[in-house]
C-alpha cells in the first residue's frame, strides 16, 4: 500500500532514513577538519548522500504545495529555512578562523581565506544546503505545475517501465552536466557561487521528489535497483578512475554521469532498506528526528570547537559532535522559543518539518 502524505504527515521509513542522512554529514566535516585517511568518506557522501535528501524534501514539499498554495507555501518555508541559514552564517567567520588555526597553527591567511569563502560562496560552508533549498522553495509551485501539465504526463505515459531508470539518468544528467562544466569555469570565466553550482546539480533530485509524490507507482519503482543503472554507474567510474586522457569536458560528464547514476543505484538501495528493515517510530526515533536541523546547524562549529580542545580521533570526534548536537537540541533549543526558531527552523509547538 502507498501512503500519500499530507504536509503534516510523517512516514516513519523517510524520518528515519533522514536523520541517518543528517548524522552522516558530521563525519564529512570531520574529515575536511585534517583527517586526510578517511578521503574515502568524501566519494561515499557524494555518490547520493544529497541527492537523497533533496529528494525527501521534494517529496514532502509537494502536498505543502498542494494545501498551502505557491505563494503560501514560499513564505512558510521560507519563514522554516531562513533563520537557521542565518544562524549558520553568524557562524562562519569563528569557523572559518578555528579552521584556519587548525591548519596552520595560527591565523596567518586568515584574510585571504576569508575572501576567498567571500568569493566562492564557500562562506555559507555547510548552510549551502539549506540556501539551495531556498531555491527550490522559490520555484517549487512552478515545478509542481509542470510535473503536473498533461503534455508531460503523455510524455512520460510513453516511457517502458523498464526503461524508468534510464530516463531518470537522461533527466538527472541534462541539469547535472552543466552545473559541473560552469562550476569549473571550462566554458570561460562562469564559475558559479556554491549554493548555485549545488543548486543545478541536484535540481533533478528535488524534481523526481515532486513528481514522486503526484506519481505513486514512480514512488515505487525507486524502490527497487535498475539493473541498466547499475551497469551505467559502472562505466561512469571506470572513466573518472582509469587514466584515459580524456579532455576536461569528457571527464567532467563523465563525473557528473558517475554521480547521478551512483544516487539512481543507492538511494533505491536505502529506500527498500529502511521501507524494510526501519519502518517504525518509537520514541527514540522521534527524538532523534526532531533534532535533525539542530544537529545540521551546529554540528561544523562543535567539530572545530572539540578538534581545538579535545584530542580526539576521526571517529570519536564525529560521535562527540553528533551526541551534543542532539543533547543541544533536546537540553536547550526546544525549551527556547528564539533558539527553536534560529536553531531549527520552527516554532516549539510545530511537528518537526521535512522541508
């Protein structure tokens, strides 16, 4: 049976599965902090890991759409998204000093890499992700519209089922090809600011979320791996991993190839995981959930504070993180109504949000 979301519904597989999204972002940080051992991590978190949240957002945007209107459904999630974006940003000059001092063991090049941060839309660090969302809150009513015109349905009606997964690479791979070739400045002087590049290349991911929701029977195909995806995936990394002396442009499609072919194979794989094995809700999981954003918001600052202080390894120093970032939440942000609101993006009495 397929259960349709309401914007207040929750689906206890996709909680679960989200939190564990979120929490896997603290051991990346960790490893940009000076554990260069664990570069492994950096190719696991981006073969689907964002991706597959902003398909989860695009997911539960939908029906908020549908309740709220387009115009509604932009102020409310942006009123959700904005403080803790800010929030992040108030942090960005102490992080990005502590990340300074940790490397060089003092604050020389400070200004250089300030500018730098500046310049390349860097100084968002982690809080791009919710900045890309914005964008996506912005044009979500005109994405909905679409997915939803009868020409693309009749388009789409055309496609064999066993062809789904092909035609999602195709789809995925118009937007995340160009991203990767303006983000590298290949054609002339177009480097794009962070949160944009981030934007483009996982426009199709917020995309299918929507058209999820309004297509049950996609919703449930993506359960399942596409044995065509798989062997694509393949390829793609063959050509980014084997010296071929492809050109830049070839090895950048190539990458961009990889990396949504890698999302179709993985998230599917999570789906059915956490569909079988963790759909369920208990108090823990609640608690859990409701202190992703909280968790996501601070979890950089406490790395760098802890990596300072504390001599700690990768894996304990992203477990410290991660504790007091639930501990934070559960201790503080939900007992204050200004810091639930800077913190996570809600108001104390509001369920915990999926957008």
């Amino acid at each position: 049976m397929t259960v349709v979301p309401t914007s207040e519904a929750r689906i206890a597989y996709l909680d679960n599965l989200r939190f564990a999204l979120v929490a896997l972002v603290v051991p990346l940080h960790a490893y940009y902090i000076g554990f260069s051992e664990h570069r492994w991590i950096t190719v696991f978190h981006d073969s689907f890991h964002m991706a597959a949240l902003f398909l989860i957002s695009g997911y539960f945007a939908a029906p908020a759409v549908q309740k709220l209107g387009a115009s509604r459904f932009v102020t409310t999630r942006g009123r959700t998204l904005l403080p803790p974006l800010l929030f992040i940003l108030s942090l960005s000059l102490p992080t990005l000093a502590m990340h300074q001092y940790l490397k060089s063991g003092t604050l020389d090049g400070y200004a250089s890499a300030l500018s730098n941060a500046v310049a390349s839309g860097n100084i968002l660090l982690h809080g791009w992700f919710l900045a890309a969302l914005l964008v996506f809150v912005l044009i979500a009513g005109s994405i909905d519209t679409a997915i939803k015109s009868e020409r693309l349905r009749a388009l789409a009606s055309k496609v064999p089922s066993r062809y789904i997964g092909l035609a999602l690479v195709g789809i995925a791979f118009v937007t995340a090809w160009p991203a990767e070739i303006l983000w590298s400045g290949s054609v002339g002087p177009l480097a794009l600011p962070l949160f944009v590049y981030e934007a483009l290349r996982y426009f199709w991911a917020f995309a299918l979320g929507l058209a999820c929701w309004h297509a049950p029977a996609l919703f449930q195909a993506l359960h399942k791996i596409d044995p065509l995806v798989v062997l694509i995936a393949l390829i793609a990394w063959a050509l980014t991993l084997a010296p071929l002396g492809l050109s830049n442009a070839e090895w950048e499609a190539a990458w961009a190839l990889r990396r949504v072919t890698s999302a179709l194979v993985l998230i599917p794989a999570c789906l059915w995981l956490f569909r079988s094995v963790l759909n369920f809700e208990t108090r823990l999981t609640r608690a859990l959930s409701e202190a992703g954003m909280t968790v996501f918001v601070s979890q950089w600052a406490l790395l760098y504070v802890f990596a300072l202080t504390l001599p700690l390894g990768f894996w304990g120093l992203s477990a410290l993180a991660l504790v007091t970032g639930l501990a934070l939440h559960h201790l503080i942000v939900k007992r204050s109504s200004f810091a639930s609101k800077w913190i996570a993006g809600i108001r104390r009495a509001d369920p915990p949000s999926y957008a």
